[in-house]
C-alpha cells in the first residue's frame, strides 16, 4: 500500500506534543532499530519502535493511534540506555501513551480485572500499572 | 550516621518476606535502621512526561521527611521504590527549575534540594556493612547451591540510578559473600513484563520463559531477586509455563534477603518460606533448611 508523505500529512503540532512531552528531539533518530532490539516485548509486538520513531518524524498521528506498541511497554528502558543517538525511548513511549490517556480514555479498566488476580497481585504491579494505563 | 528505612507498601503485605528477613538479617549484622515515620507511598513508577511535576510529590514527601529525621541515607528493599525514590532525588537535585515549583507546591514542608542519599540494600550491605565483614557473621554457609542473580530493571535502568557500573557484580558478590556459587547468565537485567502483567499476561508468560530458560542454561538451581512485582511475575508465570509443559520444573525464587537471613542462621520465622511457593520450599528442604510451618502452595 502506498504511503502519501508530504507537508500535507506531517501533522507538525503532533510532533512538537511529543517532543515537547517527552522532552527529546525525535529528529535525532537515524533508524538503526538497536531500540528494537535490546526490547524484552518485541518479540510480542506487531510494530517495532524504531517503526514508531518514523511514524513520529513524519508527524502520522492517525496511524500512531492505531498501533498498540506504547500499550505493550513495559517501560523498562532497554531502548532509552542503548540508543546511539541518546534518545530516551523510554520517555517516547510515554508520550505517546499519554496523548490517548490524557483524553480521558483507559486503557484497562481497573473494576474488570479479574477478582483472583487483584487479589494476589502485589501493589506495586497494580499501582504501576494504574499509572501507566489509566488516566 | 543516621539511616532511615523506607518499606513500600507491598513490603508491609504481599512482600512481608522480603521486610522480615532484611529487618532480622540487619539486626543480625548488628546495623540500626529507623522506619522512616509517616512514610508514603512512592508512586512505583517515575514520571517520565516533562510536564508532569504532580507524581514526583510522593517520593519527594518521603525525601523531605528522612531530610527531617535527620537521616543522610534512605535505605529501600524493593527495587521499584529505590528507582522512583533515587530518580525523584536526582530531579530535586539536579533540576532547578521544577525543583522550585515542586516545592512551592508543598509549602507546609522543608524545601528539599536532594540532601538525602537514596541507597539500595544491597550496595548497603557491600559498602556499610562490607563483604568481609559479612562473611565473618555467616553462621550456615550456601555452599553447594548454585544461584542466579536476577536484577530486572529498575536497579540498574536508566543509567543515572543504577547501583553500580554495566557488568557490575554486586549481587554475585553478595551471593558468593553467603557462601554459594554465583551463576552468570545473560537474561539477568531483561525485564520480567513489569506490569503489563495487567494487560497483556500471556506476553509476560513469553518474557519469563526466557529469563528462566536463561537462569536455568546457566546450571542455577534458584533464582534471587529484590523486586515484589519480578518476583509475582516469576514466580506465578512459571505456574502457567509448567501447565503448558513448557518447563518440566518450577525454578526456585527468593528473595535475596531470604538467603541473607537463612546463611546468618536465623531461623523460618525470618526468612518466612511460609510465603514461599512450593518449589522454592521443597529446595529448602533438600538443603535441610527449617521450613517451619511452610504449608505446600503451588
Ligand atoms: S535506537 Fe535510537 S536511533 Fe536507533 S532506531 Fe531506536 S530511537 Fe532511533
Ligand atoms: S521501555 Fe518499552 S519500548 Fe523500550 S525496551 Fe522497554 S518495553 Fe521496549
């Protein structure tokens, strides 16, 4: 399928929230996918974060939203202390998560975890993952 | 020095083992800390928008009450506090400008400038108590066992609060302080699915096969760690890996200061294997260790 590219599809706004969010410069990415690579859930993923990184430098909203990767985080910066360019992925992601989050939308819902789960979890899995999935 | 000791509040429930055994295994070592008084919860995880200054107020609470303690250290047992602690610290030392807003913000308290020093156990224990020191207070020897020191993420992620260098080896040490065999293997810093254990289990089962089929290559006959929620995701996902005959055995998971506890000579009530799963107590009982009243879960 063939992607249009051009000052008519890079949604410049976005790309200023995220670089402003996550206080990096998602220009600095050369694409070199080490992110990717030193990932613990990429094996799980269907987009890779470098893949995410492009879609952010041309500014493709739309199609950010509908990839689950910053929904598979686990935000255990492996990317942010091996990218060569020093960019804090780690923090990328999150952007990218709160973008939606902040819209008032959860992305799990705490009174539909299962009883038994909630129950023998550890608070710190349910207070980080609250923080990290809900608004 | 005064040394003020923050908890967590999975340590006060879920994770009581871990606290039992650290506090014993201190007293043990002749070493005073404090609970911190009033302490809250930290948050668990550390903000990482640049506009998000609210969330750092927990951790920085509990900073500004060790600084009112008197105290120049702040002891943490598990990793997800040391990390949101020690990053919160960082940015209340180094960041000028959020360090003004954030305390304006909370006016009834001291302002806070990073005075405190947020420190793990574990490099407690290498560079307050010392290994020597340690090694002369071992009662019960580990010798014979062989185990894997897992450290996930977030004691040595991001770089600017890891507790030692890349490739550093404070846990083998500590290990190998107790007497056992320190085994090497490379998932050792690969995270455990963290908590997307909330949303995507079947990912984190996948994660921690691998990080037990690296523990295990390595000839590990157990697994120690210092994180309740690695520990939850270890420990229950290899339940699910066994059911789908993906491992033919539970690889046996403590807590570290359960081995401290254990090679002191201190008995079940500290090192608490009643909280333990059945792997890990049956490997206590091939060791001829007193399981106490350790009832058989699976
Ligand atoms: S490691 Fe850094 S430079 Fe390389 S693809 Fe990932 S974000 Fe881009
Ligand atoms: S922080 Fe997220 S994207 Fe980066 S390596 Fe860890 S799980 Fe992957």
């Amino acid at each position: 399928m063939a992607i249009e590219i051009s000052d008519k599809t890079i949604n410049h706004e976005f790309i200023e929230k995220i670089n402003q969010l996550s206080g990096q410069d998602i220009r600095l990415c050369f694409q070199c996918g080490t992110c990717g690579g030193a990932c613990p859930m990429s094996e799980n993923m269907q987009t890779l974060p470098r893949r995410i990184m492009r879609m952010l430098q041309f500014g493709m909203a739309h199609r950010i939203a509908d990839v689950e990767t910053g929904w598979e985080c686990a935000s255990c910066h492996s990317c942010t202390v091996s990218c060569p360019r020093g960019i804090d992925v780690a923090r990328v992601m999150e952007a990218v998560r709160l973008l939606v989050l902040r819209k008032n939308i959860n992305r799990i819902e705490p009174s539909r975890l299962p009883d038994g789960a909630v129950r023998e979890m550890p608070q710190v899995a349910l207070v980080s993952g609250f923080r990290k999935l809900t608004s | 020095m005064k040394v003020s000791y923050y908890p967590g509040c999975t340590l006060k429930t879920k994770a009581k083992h871990l606290e039992d055994s650290a506090l014993a295994s201190l007293t043990a070592l002749g070493v005073q800390v404090g609970e911190l008084p009033r302490w809250n919860c930290c948050g668990a995880v550390h903000s990482l928008a640049d506009d998000d200054l609210i969330h750092h107020v927990a951790p920085v609470r509990d900073l500004v009450r060790a600084m009112n303690e008197g105290s120049e250290r702040l002891v943490t047992l598990c990793s997800m506090c040391y990390n949101s602690l020690a990053r919160a610290n960082l940015l209340m030392r180094h960041d000028e400008i959020k360090r003004k807003t954030i305390n304006d913000f909370m006016n009834e308290e001291n302002d806070y400038h990073g005075e405190v020093e947020v420190e793990h156990l574990i490099t407690f224990l290498r560079d307050t108590v010392g290994w020597d020191n340690l090694r002369a207070k071992i009662k019960v020897p580990l010798s014979g066992m062989k185990i894997a020191a897992y450290y996930g993420c977030t004691l040595v992620r991001p770089k600017d609060v890891a507790i030692e260098p890349p490739h550093g080896r404070v846990m083998n040490e500590f290990v190998e302080a107790l007497g056992a065999e320190a085994v090497d293997f490379s998932a050792n810093t690969v995270c455990c699915g963290s908590y997307q254990v909330l949303a995507h289990p079947d990912v984190v089962v996948d994660v921690v096969g691998r990080i037990i089929a690296s523990a295990s290559d390595g000839g590990a006959d157990a697994l120690i760690l210092s994180c309740p929620l690695c520990e939850y995701n270890l420990v229950k996902k290899q339940g699910e890996l066994l059911q789908q005959q993906k491992i033919a055995r539970k690889l046996p998971v403590f807590y570290f200061s359960q081995l401290l506890a254990m090679a002191l000579g201190l008995g079940p009530e500290s090192y608490r294997p009643d909280r333990n799963d059945a792997a890990s107590v049956e490997f206590l009982r091939s060791k001829n260790f007193p399981v106490g009243s350790a009832s058989v879960q699976p």
